[in-house]
C-alpha cells in the first residue's frame, strides 16, 4: 500500500468518524438476537462533545432479580450492529459475553458502550498526560489530531467514573466494586483504558488495552518521537500505576497495518509493569497476534480470549 494512502488510513482509524449523530435524546430498547440493546443519546455533557450510550443487557437479564458486572467499552457504535459502526465491522462484543458465560468461565456481563463524537474521538481518548508532556514535533501532532482542541480525557474519565457509573448503577442491577467493573476499547480507546484503571482504581478492576496506540502520533511522527514517548508512559506508570492490589490488565497487539508499528513500544510498557511488580499472567497479560490487522474483525476474533482471561471467575 502507498505510504500517502496508508496514512490516510491511519488518520481514518484514529478519527473513527461516527458520522452524522441522531439529536434525539428519548431512550430506546430493541430486543436483538441475545439480549436486550438500550439506546441514549445524543445528549449535553458539561465539559464534553455530547454523548450516546449502546448498553447491552445479556439475556435473562428482565426475568431475573441478579446483579451484574459491568463492563463499559469506548468506540460503542462498533460493539454491536455493523449498520451503526465505521467500517461495516463489529466486535460482536456480545456474542463474546453470551459464550463465555454459557461456558461458565464468566458471569453474565452488562455492557455500556460509550460513543465518540465523530472528530472529537482523538481528544477525548488521549491520555491527558500525553498531551500535557508532549513537545516539538510530537505536540503538533497531537495539537493537528485534536484539531486545535482541547484534549478532554481527563473530563471523559471523570464523566465515566463518577456520573456515568453511579446512573447506571441506579438504573440496572449491577455489581459496584472495582472487582467487577471492567473497561475496555482498541487503538486511542485501548491507552484510555489503560489511563483509565490506573487514574481510578477505585472504580474500574480490569482493563482491556487492545492494539492500544502508544505511539500517540502517527508512524510518520512517531518514530522521530520514540524516545519522548517512551519517556511519557514510564514516568506515568512508575508515579501512578501503583501495585496490582487485585487490578487485572489485558495488553496486545497484532502485527500488520497500524498494528505493526506497536511491538517496540509495547516492550517498554511491559517493562513498566514488571518494575512496578505486576505478575505476568496473573495480574497482566502483554500478547503478540502475529498476522493480526487493526480492526474490529481481527478483534472480535480474539475477544473471547481477552475476556476470558479478563472477566475469569475467581
């Protein structure tokens, strides 16, 4: 593929576009093939784009009296209905729920996937801290990919944890506790994973961090701005990320496309955990998906697996 037209690429799965957004607001159910969908949205966020929620109630959910883990995933217009997402693909996130719990290797989850605002995505999905130590050429990336905006994740996080979370738990039956709060998302939304179990581990206990973007920047710009980079996310971790203290986190990345770009940068997030004392395969996970593009297909394939591990029973 020609380097102009890979590029091109990139910025379109960064951007994520949504498209045009539905201005009405009421709430609405739809009973799909398993479970329940319950649509919100758009609707005013102070401090943010606004929001659309997708949440996903797993089957049996109104004939019973239990309650429910919850796990809350960013890019949700890609979760569930090709015809809602970018490319026509799906991480089928909810089949991925249904098998592993009919298995018995997790319980039934709640799934509340939170939509992008189209051009907005970057920005609200960039850790704050990257935006904030970046400099030279790496910071006029990010200031180009947030189109001159403000980042906002540290308000997006702040949104999810305490306005977010406490709604759904007054409207659904869940289960609080960090232990059965999960989040997760891919590319931009697998670093606002990450930032967001290690800014507020009081709120989420697991994390899954797909083909995350540690580069921040485009391959263009990021192999010059590697060493700063590197420099961001270990100093964050190693002030922030703390023990495990029962946290459980999932890292990969494929090897094609976007994907192929993540290797080296993941051999220094890794280094991170292990300094910090996190237990490879018991308290994190760091996997290679040799021949794995970036997309949701090549996610979907993998995902019983994240959750899996992840979601286990203890």
């Amino acid at each position: 593929m020609p380097l102009r037209r890979f590029l091109t690429c990139c910025v379109l799965l960064l951007a994520a576009c949504s498209g045009e957004t539905d201005e009405r607001s009421e709430r609405q159910e739809t009973q799909v093939e398993v479970g329940t969908i319950v649509e919100t949205g758009p609707f005013a966020v102070e401090g943010l784009p606004n929001q659309k929620l997708t949440i996903w109630l797993p089957p049996g959910y109104e004939k019973s009296d239990r309650n429910y883990p919850v796990l809350y995933m960013h890019d949700g217009h890609n979760l569930f209905d090709p015809a809602q997402s970018n490319f026509n693909k799906v991480w089928a996130a909810d089949k991925a729920i249904v098998e592993l719990s009919e298995r018995g290797t997790i319980e039934p989850h709640i799934i509340v996937g939170m939509w992008p605002h189209g051009e907005d995505r970057y920005r609200q999905y960039l850790p704050q801290i990257a935006a904030e130590k970046s400099t030279g050429a790496l910071a006029e990336s990010v200031a180009e990919n947030a189109l001159g905006k403000d980042v906002v994740s540290a308000r997006y996080l702040e949104w999810i944890a305490d306005e977010l979370k406490p709604q759904i738990d007054s409207d659904y039956r869940t289960q609080t506790g960090p232990a059965n709060t999960a989040i997760a998302g891919s590319s931009m939304g697998g670093i606002m994973s990450c930032y967001a179990i290690v800014e507020r581990p009081d709120i989420f206990g697991r994390a899954a961090c797909v083909s995350s973007h540690w580069p921040i920047a485009l391959p263009d710009i990021a192999d010059q701005s590697k060493a700063q980079v590197d420099r961001i996310w270990r100093d964050w971790l190693a002030a922030e990320l703390g023990e495990p203290d029962g946290r459980r986190i999932w890292m990969d990345h494929g090897t094609e496309t976007l994907d192929a770009y993540y290797p080296p940068y993941q051999v220094e997030i890794d280094k991170s955990f292990e300094a910090a004392g996190w237990s490879r395969g018991i308290d994190w996970r760091s996997e290679q998906y040799d021949g794995a593009e970036h997309e949701e297909n090549a996610w979907a394939e993998r995902l019983s697996e994240v959750l899996g591990w992840l979601l286990a029973k203890e």
